[in-house]
C-alpha cells in the first residue's frame, strides 16, 4: 500500500514526535490522502478523550493542606534574629515606662526622651539607615524632597568620626533627618527638625547632661533644632556637635 | 507545561522546592491514584514522593526537567511499593512491532467514543490494562510529556517508550471495539423499539 509507511509513523506524527524535515512531509502528504487524514484526526479525537478521561482524581483539599504544611521551609529563628526580638521587647517595655513616666513631664523632658527613644529604636532595627553612605554628597542630596528643609554636613577628613548613613525620621509627626556617625565603635545619632514644628518650646538649660546614660546636646541654628545623642563620652559629643554647627553656618 | 530550572549560578533554596512541587500537585496525585487504584495507597505513595525530592532537592540537578524528576521519583516509589511489586511481576514485552492498520474504517472507537462522550467506560478500560500500559499513556495524553521526558520519568529508552506507547494504544482500541459494539447494538436494538411504537 502507498499509505503504509506513512502509517507506521502516524502516531508518532499525531504526537509531535517527528524530526522537523519529517513534519513538513507528513504534514504535505495528510492533506493529499484522506485515508491518512482521517486516521490521524481519529487519534486525535483519541488523545482528546483519553486526556479528559485521564484527568479524574483530584485531590482532597486536608491532604494538599497537610502537604504544603509539611514541604514548607520551617522559619529559623537565627541568633541575630532572636536578640533582635529581645532588644524588641526590651523596647518595648522601655517604650511604654517611658511613655508613662513621659506624661507627667514637662513638653522640654519629652521631647528629650523621644529623642533618646529613637536613637536606640533605630540601633535596634534591623537596617537602622536608609540611605548608606560615608559620603556625605550622597547622604544629603538623599533628603531631597523627603523633609521640608536643607541642611549640611560636615567635612570629617582628619576626624575620628565616620558617617554612616541618613534616614528619615518623626519627631510629633514633624519629619526630620537622622544622621548616624561612628566613633570608635560607638553610634551617635545627629537629629535635625524645623524649630516651629516641635511640639514644645525647648528650655536647653533644663537638658542633663546624662539622659537615659545617653550624652546629649542640642542647639538652634537657622531655624532648625539640632539634636547629638549617644552613648559615647560626652566629649565626643561635644566635638561632633561642634563640627556639625561649624558645618552648618557656612 | 515545562518546568526547566534556569539556575545557573543560583543556589536552590527550600522556598523554591514548593514553589516549582506544588503546582504539579494535582497532576501527581491523579497519576499516583490511577497507579494505585485507591486513594489511601496514592496519598500515601505522593507523601512520599514530596518527602523524598525535598530530601533530594539540593542534589537535584540544574537546568534538568524539575517535572520529570518528580514523576521518576514517584514512579520509582510506587514501583517499591506493595502495589507497585505486583505490577513489576508482570513483564512489558518491548520488542513486539505492530502494523499498520490500513483499513479506513467508519465507526471506530474513537469516533463513537467521542459522539457518545463516553468517559466511564473509557475510564473502566485504562484501569484494565497493564500498569506499564497505563502509566505511558497517562504520561503521554493526559501529562502531555514529550517521549524524552517519559523516557526520564520511566527511565527507559526512547524507542522503547515509542514501542510500548504504540502498544498501549493499540491495546486500548482492541479492549474498546468489543464493548463500544455491545453499547452501539443495544442503543440499535432500544432506538429500533422505539420507532415500533
């Protein structure tokens, strides 16, 4: 028969499975024989009802359940991520004695403490920087937009501070920037807000010098509040704040 | 669909072995059932195919089909299995060629299967057939595999997956003819009272 090597391969044909040039001349010869046509749409119609056939079981939606439970990666707690709980929690129980003890200060006091609450909620983040630069015409230009004012930082060649990076930060809902220095392995955080946006007329003769066991300093400059704070001695302090007030009445 | 693992230079993480295992859940589980025939043995027979390519998964090798592995390792676990034993007791023949079937026939199982959607009996057939029978025409129609992923999947070569896909389907429309008759004879014989009345 002409047909009979054609045949031999028409499953193979229906399936896809033929080499390329094979295709074409499969292809060619079904549309010029009707006995080869037919037989291959029949396998066709085959494989269609086989495929619909085939799909028959589905599977109960408490044993998919109990599969994906047992497949899932298990959360592992690392060692970082477990004192980063802790000092969590620890924040927490400060955050609220604090907020207690905060109500029955003066506005000067709270402004202070919230100050000292931020430098170490954002120690104790995870990424306490947004934007991570010891550069600081990368640090500043990143403000841009995000707070209502400009600002400057200082120069800090031949210094024993480095920058380490800037983020946003809140103050009574007012946005500020926050700037965190090294020292020696200590972190200082510098705080800038608008002067009139603060919550409270700030007395800097009412400032400790130890707040929280944190060395302190604040000033007014240009319109804007400048907060040092951290837990380096308080001369570091001084000479950082020193630095940054040099920076910024240029 | 294919699920070919472009890694190249990525580490495998276990996120990623439930992100490519789950979506050929269904799938596993309704070859796993036609395999084992009860729900009870499949469940258990896809639980541990998971278990065992997550175990795996790190070995698994990259830029290879993710979706033929899964199905090698179930199909090697069934075959372990207690049910799977008895299926390898009975010898797929390989060699045998089948001939063209020249004859252009007019009401074949195909056609009459598909004018009268005949599903159940199409389902009672393929559970009748050998399990070596079923599983590559399972692989190759419902899982729509290409003869080289069936060739991983059953770890065989190609000509046998070709050879034995042919016979399944020749088998198939063999067990079929006889009962599509009796159907068609008995749809004559009550369309034929009818038309008495």
């Amino acid at each position: 028969m002409v047909c009979e090597s054609w045949k031999a391969k028409l499953d193979t044909y229906v399936d896809g499975e033929l080499p390329s040039e094979e295709m074409r001349a499969f292809d060619t010869h079904v549309h010029s024989c009707s006995s080869c046509s037919a037989d291959a749409l029949r396998r066709v119609q085959m494989r269609r009802v086989i495929q619909v056939a085939g799909k028959r079981f589905t599977p109960r939606a408490e044993f998919r359940k109990r599969m994906q439970q047992s497949i899932a990666p298990k959360p592992q707690r690392s060692f970082r991520l477990r004192w980063m709980l802790a000092a969590a929690v620890v924040m927490l129980v400060v955050g609220t004695l604090t907020s207690a003890y905060l109500g029955k200060r003066s506005g000067t006091d709270q402004v202070f403490s919230e100050i000292a609450d931020l430098h170490v909620a954002t120690l104790a983040s995870s990424s306490p920087v947004d934007v991570i630069s010891s550069d600081r015409h990368t640090v500043k230009p990143w403000f841009q937009g995000k707070i209502p004012f400009a600002f400057d930082l200082p120069e800090l060649q031949n210094s024993e501070f480095a920058l380490l990076g800037g983020r946003m930060t809140y103050l009574d809902q007012t946005p500020g920037a926050h700037l965190i220095y090294d020292v020696r392995k200590h972190h200082i955080s510098v705080f800038v807000f608008q002067e009139r946006s603060l919550p409270a007329k700030l007395d800097e003769n009412s400032l400790s010098p130890k707040k929280l066991s944190f060395s302190m300093e604040t000033w007014s400059q240009g319109g804007l509040r400048y907060f040092v704070i951290g837990d380096a001695s308080a001369a570091d302090i001084d000479v950082l704040a020193k630095l940054v007030k040099a920076a910024s009445s240029i | 669909m294919f699920y070919y693992v472009d890694v190249s230079g990525a580490r495998l993480q276990p996120d990623s072995f439930e992100e490519l295992a789950m979506p050929l859940f269904d799938s596993l589980y309704n070859f796993a059932r036609w395999l084992t025939g009860n729900r009870e043995e499949a469940e258990d027979l896809v639980q541990e195919t998971y278990a065992k390519a997550l175990k795996g998964f790190s070995s698994f090798q990259l830029g290879t089909n993710f979706r033929a592995w899964m199905y090698r390792i179930l199909h090697n676990t069934f075959l372990t299995s207690r049910s799977g034993l008895k299926v390898r007791m009975t010898v797929a023949l390989d060699t045998g060629e089948d001939g063209p079937e020249l004859a252009v026939e007019r009401d074949t199982p195909e056609t009459i299967l598909v004018e009268r959607s005949n599903r159940e009996l199409l389902q009672s057939v393929i559970e009748e057939l050998p399990a070596y029978f079923r599983e590559i025409l399972l692989l190759c129609e419902v899982e729509e595999m290409s003869y080289q992923e069936i060739s991983e999947t059953l770890s065989v070569p190609l000509g046998t997956v070709m050879s034995r896909l042919s016979r399944a389907r020749k088998t198939l429309r063999d067990r079929l003819r006889p009962q599509l008759q009796v159907g068609t004879e008995t749809a004559g014989i009550a369309k034929g009272t009818n038309h008495g009345l």
